[in-house]
C-alpha cells in the first residue's frame, strides 16, 4: 500500500470562503464542546471523595463513563437538534474535529504531557473530508459536498493507478490549499541496507555533519527572516485589535509564517538529496525531538525543526531506492568511532581527540561516525523493530 499526500492550491470564491471559515468556526466549537467534557470529566476525579478542594469542586457522578470517541460522535444527532447551525457542516466533516480531538488526547496519553488545547478564533485551520464516493478531482476544479466547484491548480497530476482517500483543506495565511490524500494497493518493497553508508549527525551549533567530514551550517536567510518577523510582529501588536489595520498587519505576519515554513522545507529537501547523492545508505539517530525540545535547547531545536527533516530524509531515501535506518543514538559524543574507547567532552569541547589511539576530528564528525558504525551493525535485512528487540 503505497500513500502520499499531495497539496494543490485552490482558489475559493469569496462565498466560498466565507462558507469553509463558517464551518472552521463551527467544527471549533464541536472540538471545544468536547474537549470541555472531556476536562470535566478528569477535573471532577481529581480530588478524593471525602475532602472539599479549596477552590472549585467539580461533581460528577462516579458511575459517568469517560466521555470517549465513540461517545461523543454518538451524541453529535442529538446536539444538533439542539443547536441546528452544526448541521451546515457536512457530517463527517463534522465527525472528523471529534476524531481529531481523541487523536490529540490519545497522544496525550502515550507521552504524558501535550494535553490537548481550547482552540481559540482562527485556530481552527483545516477541514477533513474522509470520503468520496467518486474522486472530487475533475481537471481544473476540485468537488466538495455543499460547496461545489472550487478552481485548483493541479501543478502536477494524480499518478495514474491511485484513487483519491481524503481532501483536507486547509487555509494558511490568505491562501488555501487542499492537501490530497492518494493511495494505490501496489507494494513497493523497502530498499534493502546495501552499498556505501554515511552517518548523519544533527546539532545545535551545525546543521548537520556526516561522516564523510561534510559539515553543514544553519542557512544564514532563517535569521533574515527571523528578525523581519519579530518587527512585522511587533507592528502588529500595535494595532488596534480586531481593526482593519489590524487584520492587514495580521496576514502579513501568516504569509512570512507561510514563507519561512516553506523556505525551511525546500532547505531540508535539497540537504536530503545531498545525503543520497552521497551514499546509499543514511542513518539517523532515532532521538526524540520532541523530549529534548522539552529542555534547555527548546526553541533551538523547534527552529530547526528537525522532526520534519527526519521525515523528509526518510521519505527521498525511499524515493531514490536508499536504505534509511535508525540507530540508538545514546553516547555517540562521548565514544571513539576509530578505536570504540570512551572520551568524555562536554558540549563545549568541539574536537573529538582520542586518548587511547590519537584519532583527532571534530566533534560533530566523530558523533556522525559513530552513528554510521553502529547502523553497519544492523543484521542485514533487519528493521527497525527487529533491532530495538535485540
Ligand atoms: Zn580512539
């Protein structure tokens, strides 16, 4: 089973517009709806039966049952007899805010921490259609229920053999854009480890370094583009909120957001590509961003956006039929790739210099090595599963 998303841009007439923000507007309100029982539901068994909290006590009955997905998606007839504008939404469109809440919460729970948010005005951006009956693509328009025809501009076709799954539409700064969800039933297999393999190591003070000695540095526009932000942000707080000044000064802020995210993208595509000119199989270290973005490096790390470039790397190696692998990545700074002895630097120490057998690189070179040598080590035709259980 082969997916892919594609993203076209649309062009929604000003009615149209207004109708899609309408239904963001409602499918917010379902999301907090249900994100409020949800809270309840946890604040009211917070404290014990026998003691009064100080400040607020929540009283639900112990026999209610957690407001679960199934729950609450059954109960979406019944509010909407309640309140009639939720049928404007296509029904599963509707459906789909409810899932997307229980996605966000069930993640929460894998992880610990995230607990899902109120979304505040405008923070409702997309809308998923799960299902079409036929494919709502027709040469230069695009069909949603309710809304009809909205011009698109298919840059590049559907590929032939695959059918259309979902239509998620989605609004950036003033422009909207319909990100298609396409599947065929062909399997691909998974490129097998083979050939020349390089270590890539990503940093904080480099991009990323591999272990060929390529060093990479942050592109210097992010901080052009960072600083042209914070002043476009500040003149926005200036204004008068909800004024016409005011909104201008917004959607100039959204469309540098838009700017930056894509500039960003198109970086990590060309470095990707750069990494499978180089060899044939690329390893990563399979840290999690998102913990140590929790830490001191926080912003740093999110500024990279480094998750995005994993997927990114992983997705051209699988493009251009090279083998993507993970490797623990725990002490690869602190370990000889030359002789495997231990030598212990701390973040300020920026040139590996073994002791044991006199191998001297930088720091950044040596971690990259390292997570080469430890992907070689892989059983051949093992993945990733198969190695975190040995
Ligand atoms: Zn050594």
């Amino acid at each position: 089973m082969l997916t892919f998303n594609y993203r076209y841009r649309i062009y929604p007439d000003i009615a149209q517009q207004t109708v899609l923000i309408e239904w963001m507007e409602i499918c917010r309100g379902a999301f907090n709806f249900a994100l409020r029982e949800i809270k309840d539901w946890c604040d009211s068994r917070k404290c014990l039966v026998d003691r009064c909290s100080i400040e607020k006590e929540y009283i639900l009955g112990s026999e209610l049952k957690f407001p679960g997905e199934v729950n609450q998606l059954n109960s979406l007839p019944r509010a909407k007899k309640e309140f009639p504008c939720l049928s404007e939404v296509p029904s599963q469109v509707l459906q789909q805010a409810i899932k997307q809440l229980h996605r966000g919460w069930e993640y929460f729970q894998a992880r610990g921490f995230g607990f899902p948010r109120f979304k505040k005005y405008g923070q409702f951006k997309s809308l998923l259609f799960p299902q079409f009956k036929e494919s709502p693509v027709t040469g230069y328009h695009l069909k949603l229920p309710k809304i009809g025809a909205i011009p698109i501009n298919l840059h590049r076709p559907i590929p032939n053999g695959f059918t259309l799954k979902q239509v998620r539409i989605i609004r950036k700064a003033d422009r909207w854009y319909a990100s298609i969800n396409i599947q065929c039933s062909l399997s691909v297999p998974e490129p097998m480890p083979h050939g020349y393999p390089i270590g890539v190591d990503i940093g904080l003070e480099k991009f990323l370094a591999t272990s060929d000695g390529t060093q990479i540095k942050s592109p210097k526009f992010f901080k052009g583009l960072q600083s042209k932000l914070k002043l476009l942000q500040r003149r926005l707080s200036r204004k008068q909120k909800r004024s016409h000044n005011y909104e201008k000064q917004r959607i100039k802020v959204a469309r540098l957001h838009h700017t930056i995210d894509n500039t960003r993208k198109d970086f990590h595509f060309k470095q990707a590509h750069a990494l499978c000119d180089a060899g044939d199989m690329v390893f990563m270290e399979d840290l999690d961003y998102s913990v140590s973005a929790k830490g001191m490096f926080g912003k740093h790390m999110l500024d990279g956006a480094f998750g995005q470039f994993r997927t990114i790397v992983k997705y051209v190696c699988w493009k251009r039929g090279k083998f993507f692998g993970e490797v623990d990545a725990r002490g690869t700074s602190q370990e000889c790739p030359n002789c495997g002895g231990v030598v212990k630097k701390d973040l300020s120490v920026r040139v590996h210099n073994c002791s044991h057998c006199g191998y001297t690189t930088d720091r950044d070179v040596a971690a990259s090595q390292n997570i080469r040598n430890r992907g070689i080590k892989i059983p051949q035709g093992k993945n990733q599963e198969s190695l975190i259980a040995i």
